[in-house]
C-alpha cells in the first residue's frame, strides 16, 4: 500500500483528484440544477432541507474540495486529494465494520462501467471472500427511459450491478435500478450498498447504509451525506483510466483488511 503521501501524489499526477477534468462551468450547472430541485441532479435522493446554489457551493468547498469562491465561474476546478484519502479511510472503516457482522450481506453496483468497476470489483471479490453474502437481486429487469432509446436491462458482473443496452454496460445516473432492486428484496435490505451515482442515492434514500464514490460535478452524493442518508462518499474524478484508480483501490482493500 502507498504511503498517504504518495498517494496524494498519485491523485493528483492522474487527476483523479487535484486539478481536475471536470470545468468549472459543469460543476456550477449542476450545483444550479439541484438548488432548483432538478430530480436528475438528486440521484434518487430527497432533501430533508431547502439548498440554495451557494448552499451547494460552500458544502462542495467543504465536503469535496472545489473552489469555494462563487465569483470562480469559469476554468479550472479541484477536488482535495486530503479529503479524498480521508474518506477512502472512513469508508474503509464502514465496509470492515459490516463484514465484522455474522453472514453480512452487502451489495455492490456502479454507473461508471469504464472507470469505477475497477474499483468495485476487488472490493467485491474481498467481501466475497471474508464470507459475505453478494445480493443480486432483479437480475434482467429492464426499463426505457426519456433519456436513451434501447431499454436497459440490469445485468451482474462478478455480483456488481450494471446496466447494458443489449451488448455493453452503460453510464448512468438513474435511480431506478436500485429502487427496483430493493423492492425485490422488500423486507431483508443488505446490510451495506457499495455504490455510486443513482445506486447509492436510491439505497441512501431508503434508509439503507449506504458508502459512495462521486465525483464533484455530483453533488447530490454530498447533500445526501451532509443530511445523514448516506455514510461516506468518497470525492474523486469518477472515469479516468480503469487502471489509475489501482492504489485508491489498494488502500481500501489493505485497510478494511487489517481491520478484519
């Protein structure tokens, strides 16, 4: 496992946090967007209190790292290595607690094929094998939505869920899946969703616990967090090269690891 500050260094160099892909003009858009109540932009979550766009700023600046001055409006925009490592720690902490229970029962799933999988799949595989339970449930249920043509169906790899479009998994930020998936399961929720985008909104939402990678033009995540309905979500640039994300994911599996 890298040192913290090597791997601060790796975030950055990559770009998974530091000086990061995502402009600042798609960020604010999106801050925009939720303090307007746009669904899209909640993720499947509700909020428990009014969020006015510099409300959403100020808890980015906190909570993810970007800049907090709201007269930054175009350009560069960042997310705190620190801040990523430290909730990388804490979710750490939260998936080693739930594979300390008797039979724990966890479930994994992503909207970021090309990029997260890399992380969720190893994870996945530990749990596996610490004796976990890796819940699959709605396994081919499929839906259409405004947004794309094909409809989706929801399909595992290696007991992570994933949508495909009739050949490839696909990026998404809906809700749906995971709420179908849960209604499945009705009254035996897992024990912990591992997850990001619309999947962890949808599990944080129903009150299951729930630990989340998102990525700063996300911040439905962070509101979800900051009201209590999800327990950590990790900031970091969510697509870029499946392979960069090695040491974040090294860290993660050394430490929930030791703490077994």
């Amino acid at each position: 496992m890298l040192s913290r500050d090597e791997l601060r260094e790796h975030l950055v160099r990559t770009r998974i946090a530091g000086d990061v892909a995502t402009p600042r003009e798609n960020n604010l858009d999106h801050y925009s967007s939720l303090a307007n109540g746009d669904p899209y932009y909640l993720l499947g979550l509700t909020c428990e209190q009014p969020w006015s766009f510099r409300d959403v700023l100020a808890l980015m600046a906190k909570s993810a790292g970007v800049v907090a001055d709201p007269g930054h409006r175009r350009g560069q925009d960042t997310i705190d290595p620190d801040l990523t490592i430290d909730a990388l720690d804490a979710m750490a902490e939260r998936i080693a607690a739930a594979l300390s229970r008797e039979r724990p029962r966890l479930l994994f799933a992503t909207g970021h094929p090309t990029g997260l999988l890399a992380v969720h799949l190893p994870l996945a595989r530990l749990a596996a094998e610490r004796g976990a339970t890796l819940l699959t449930p709605a396994e081919g249920w499929t839906y259409s939505g405004s947004g794309f043509g094909r409809p989706r169906r929801l399909r595992y790899l290696d007991d992570v869920a994933m949508l495909d479009d009739k050949g490839g998994f696909v990026h998404t930020h809906d809700a749906a899946p995971m709420e179908w998936m849960l209604a499945e399961l009705g009254d035996a929720p897992p024990d912990l969703v591992i997850a990001d985008h619309g999947w962890a909104g949808a599990a944080g939402e129903a009150g299951v616990p729930t630990v989340a990678f998102a990525d700063s033009n996300d911040p439905g995540l962070f509101v979800g967090e900051a009201e209590g309905k999800i327990d950590v979500v990790v900031p970091l640039d969510d697509n870029v090269l499946p392979r960069y994300y090695a040491p974040l994911t090294d860290r993660l599996v050394t430490l929930v690891t030791r703490a077994l």
